[in-house]
C-alpha cells in the first residue's frame, strides 16, 4: 500500500495495516519518497546533535556551514545530523523565512523609522506595520476555517482569553457557570477562576469541571451529560480543541452545537489544535476560539497569538446615521477602532468591523513578522494535506511503538498510549504514560540521541510529528532509540 492508500483508510476510520516490513529504514524512507509535502521540511532550520549542546552563541546556523574543517565547522557529520524535533506541540521549529520577514522589519525600521507605519516597502515580504494584523488574518482562513475578517492576531493567548471571557462571559443571577475540563492547561484555569472571582462569583459553585474516564479520555457524550445536568445555569463553556496532556481531540462541531441550542456561550482554546487539525469555525458556528502560534504555528516561543471572533459578534451598526455606533461591548483600546479615523485622535469609539475590533494595543511589528513567515508556510500547503499526513505518520509512530509493547510481559507493558486510539480523536500528539521510573532513563537516551520530545513529570512522554519538517524516517529513527532505551 503507499502512502495516498494510508490517508484513505484513515479518513474513512479503517485501521491503516501497516505490513510485516514496517519496522524497518527502507519502509519509512519508501513512505517519504511518496510525501508530496517533503520539500517543506527545507523550509525549516532543524537544531543539530551540535547545536543542541550548543551553550554560547558563536553566529553559527544549524546546518549552515560557518567555515571549515571538511565543510562541517570541524564538527564530525554525525554532530552536524540534524536532530529528530518531536516537540513542535510545545515549540514549533523555526521557519527560515522568520529571518528574512524580521531582516525586512529591521531594514524598514531603520530606513524610514516612524513611516513604516504607512509605507508599503517595495521588495519586502511584509505590508505596512498598520496592516501587519489584518495581513496575518489573511494568511489564517484555511488554518481555522474562518473568513479573514473573523480573526484577529493580538497580544497573546490568556490574555485573549481573558479579552473574550471579558465581552463572551456575562454571567448573572440565573447562568453564572463556566463548564470546563478537570485538567486545563493551569493558565486557562487561572483565567476562568479569576473570571469568576472578578464578578464577585465563588468558583466552588461557578466552575464546573468534567472528570475523565479511568482512561483519563473525556467521552464527547460526558460532556453532553455535563451540560445538560448545568445548561440552565451555565453562561459560557470554555474547552480546549486538543488536551494538552492525553492529545484528545475533542469533538468542537458537535459540542459547540449542543451547547448553544441551549442558550451557553461556546469558546475554544485551540493552543494545541491551530496547525495541527482541520478546523472549520465559521460552519461550526463556535462564539469565540484563541490560539497561541508557537506551538504547530512555528512563530516563536511567546510570538502574538491568534483569536476568533464569529462574524455576528463583529457587526458595527450605525443605527440612523448616528455617530456613536452600536457594537457588542469589549474591551477597548485605539487599536480596536477603525483604521479610518484612528488617528484623528477623537474619543469616540468605533471599532474596525469583524475580530480586529477587539484589538487593544498597536501590536509588536516585530513580532507580527514573525507571525506571517509562519503563516507564510502554511500558505505554501493547506490543512487538509498536512493533516492527512499527519494521519499516518502518527499512526506509524503508534504502530511502532504498539509492537515495542508487544516485545514485552503483557502484564508488565512499558507504557500505555493515553491519547486516544481512534485518528479521528487526536492530532499529531501521542501521550505515552510510561511504566513508573522509566522516564529519567528514557530522557536521557532521547537526548544523548539528538531528539527532542516533551517530558511531562512524572510519567508521561508526549511525542508530537509534525507534519511540516518530520519524516516516516524521524519516527522509525525515534523508535530505535527508544528501543535502546527500553533494552531491546
Ligand atoms: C492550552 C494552553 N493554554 C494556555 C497556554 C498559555 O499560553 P500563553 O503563555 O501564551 O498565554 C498554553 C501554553 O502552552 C496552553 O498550552
């Protein structure tokens, strides 16, 4: 079977029977000569064994050569390997266009100072700093499945989150719970909690937290219970698209649709969802969705994040001509207000129809470039191909790591794969619980070997390929190593 055959049986939820000879090089290297999205990988700077043991800076480039003894720095050709990056899920690699996006920010800045704000430069990859946003935007329709003009890219993801709790969450004497899961990322804990507390509620009675099942998965049908046992007391749910920690992939369109059929606000915190699945908010009709984009995004550890505004909420009425338009309240800032008559300086507010109205600050032009190299890759693919890679690349580290497991005492396995089993339930993430005490171990091998992958302490082992710079190589590579490791 090749690699087209693998994605049909996957999207249609038939197991993807990988062959007798799938644990081997020649196998993963035939599935990567069948990648039509291979040549991505290029477009990525991937740190090196010796780079990553790198602990001063010296002006050297992963993989570019500085000068030379051999054409390696004087480095053997295995340090110059580049390494195995399983850890996008925590923070993507970087793009090589990041560097010529921030080089055109840095030339205009110093050429023309203050008028970068208003002047297109000709030869640059980058608009004028005022449009940077809105250009970002532009880039994201395909990446959430969203009309330019219902997303924005702003400060960073729990501020977001606190922007849209701040305009989305209205609680009163009737519906004041906020639902969410039992294991957020602490963040979005903090920020619902603090919700709560601001609008003098107690988070004892206001936060209602869904509790997994023994196998730490959260069934789409426990949340349903969930909301029906609270639906006419819940303001707002507030889930993420992926779970941090299992990598489950929760079910956005049919919870988002039996949530608002009874009258609770839906928001999605999609750190973990935003460049790894095919998201359609717009059709699925979610209220408000944020998103950080260091993570499968590749911007840059704390670059500007994104966030989603369905359209309805964006409407700016100008009811009888009057000057005072009427809009959903936020909270405002100049840099919500409408490009038009920002500068005029007047205090009266009128927002930017669409999600840019719920901008606040002039956001960091810096960063802003950053974001649209980013985004500039993923203009270069679309979701759907990413994600049908991923498909199988994360089912052949599943497979690989299944038949590790099958070398061992049944009773005694090594780990559990926690995220779920069904593709259709996870994105490129698989959450391996290890047997207590391995982890240490396993780390250390990982490292030694030049691979990066997220240790979550005490036990589990997230390992994330991601489809834009991993090869079927990378995992089969991964795989032995791990094998050393473990023993065998
Ligand atoms: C699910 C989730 N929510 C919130 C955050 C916090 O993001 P930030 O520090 O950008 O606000 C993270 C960071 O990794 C996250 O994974």
């Amino acid at each position: 079977m090749d690699l087209p055959a693998y994605v049909e049986r996957l999207r249609s939820g038939a197991p993807p029977k990988f062959p007798a000879d799938a644990n081997s090089l020649q196998f993963a290297q035939k599935l990567d000569s069948q990648d039509s999205l291979r040549h991505l990988r290029d477009e990525f700077i991937l740190p090196t064994k010796a780079s990553l043991k790198k602990r001063a800076l010296d002006g050297s480039i992963p993989g570019e050569t500085k000068s030379t003894v051999n054409g390696t720095n004087g480095v053997n050709g295995a340090e110059t390997e580049q390494g195995i990056y399983f850890v996008g899920n925590s923070l993507g690699a970087q793009p090589k266009a990041v560097r010529d996006y921030v080089n055109a920010q840095l030339e205009t800045w110093a050429s023309v100072g203050v008028n970068g704000h208003f002047t297109d430069m000709g030869q640059s990859p980058l608009v004028q700093w005022q449009d940077m946003a809105e250009d970002c935007a532009n880039k994201s329709a395909d990446l959430v499945g969203a009309s330019p003009s219902e997303i924005v890219y702003m400060s960073t993801l729990t501020v977001n989150l606190h922007m849209m709790m701040a305009s989305f969450y209205k609680p009163d004497s009737k519906r004041h719970k906020v639902i969410l899961e039992w294991k957020p990322f602490p963040s979005d804990h903090y920020a619902i909690e603090s919700q709560i507390v601001w609008h003098g509620l107690n988070p004892e009675e206001s936060m209602i937290k869904i509790e997994p099942d023994d196998n730490y998965l959260i069934p789409t049908e426990k949340v349903l219970a969930t909301i029906d046992a609270h639906a006419d007391s819940t303001a707002l749910i507030l889930l993420p698209g992926i779970q941090y920690w299992s990598g489950q992939l929760f079910d956005i369109p049919r919870i988002t649709a039996y949530a608002k059929e009874r009258g609770i606000v839906v928001g999605w915190d999609l750190a973990h969802a935003a460049g790894n699945v095919e998201l359609k908010l717009h059709d699925w009709d979610v209220d408000f969705a944020c998103w950080c984009t260091y993570k499968y995004i590749n911007a840059g550890p704390g670059a500007t994040a994104g966030a989603f505004v369905h359209e309805r909420y964006g409407k700016v009425d100008f009811v009888d001509n009057s000057e005072s338009p009427s809009y959903r309240p936020r909270l405002s800032g100049w840099y919500g207000g409408d490009k038009r008559v920002r500068f005029n300086m007047a205090n009266t507010f009128v927002p930017t129809p669409g999600a840019a109205g719920y901008q606040v600050s002039n956001p960091s032009a810096l960063d802003l470039a950053s974001v649209a190299a980013a985004l500039s890759i993923f203009n270069k693919t679309s979701m759907r191909d990413l994600r049908s890679k991923a498909l199988v690349l994360t089912a052949y580290a599943e497979h690989l790591l299944d038949q590790i497991n099958a070398e061992t005492d049944a009773a005694k396995p090594f780990f559990k794969i926690i995220t779920p089993r069904d593709p259709a339930q996870r994105g490129t993430q698989l959450s391996v619980l290890l047997r207590e005490g391995l982890l240490d171990d396993i780390a250390q091998a990982l490292e030694q070997n030049g691979v990066m992958c997220d240790k979550r302490k005490p036990d589990v082992l997230r390992v994330a390929p991601v489809p834009l710079y991993s090869r079927f190589e990378d995992v089969w590579k991964f795989m032995q190593i791990l094998r050393g490791a473990l023993g065998l």
